[in-house]
C-alpha cells in the first residue's frame, strides 16, 4: 500500500486540467496538519483517494491504514497526541 504522500507524488505528475491542480494544491495545503485526517469525516477522505487515483474497492483499507493509532501522530514520548486519540475513538 502507497503513502498519501507517494500518491501524492504520483498524481502532482498527472495533474492535467486548471481544476486538478488547484485541488492538489488544496490538498498539499492540508497536509502540513499532520492530524488532518482525524479532523475530516469519512466521505471527504473518500473524495480526497478518489482524486488520488485509489481504486475504490481499496479505499477502506486506505481509510484504516490513515486512521489508526499507529499512524497517529505522536508527542515527545511516542504516546497519541489527545487530540488525534479523542477524534479515533469518536470515529
């Protein structure tokens, strides 16, 4: 499974109309907030592996994959951050 940011990469190389770049510059925007995806709801990460170019039978294992503690960002100690704790938990 790729990284957001190795899609990412891969679609920045395909971008072909006015309105993809701007979503993709939207998107790298976005992605400086490294808890972002715990701040989204589930359509909007659907909609954002969609213009990624994820086949959609692999979008819940994305989805998973970017939710999950494991990838939480993490403070000083490697412990969750609350916040990105308190948002995977409500989810």
């Amino acid at each position: 499974m790729q990284s957001i940011e190795e899609l990412m990469s891969k679609k920045k190389e395909n971008l072909s109309t006015e309105e993809d770049i701007e979503k993709y510059e939207l998107l790298e925007e976005m992605m400086e907030d490294k808890e972002i995806f715990f701040q989204m709801d589930i359509d909007t990460v659907m909609g954002i592996l969609e213009f990624l170019d994820v086949p959609e039978e692999e979008w819940m294992n994305y989805y998973r994959n970017i939710v999950s503690m494991e990838n939480s960002v993490k403070d000083s100690r490697g412990q969750p951050k609350t916040g990105a704790l308190k948002q995977a938990i409500q989810k």
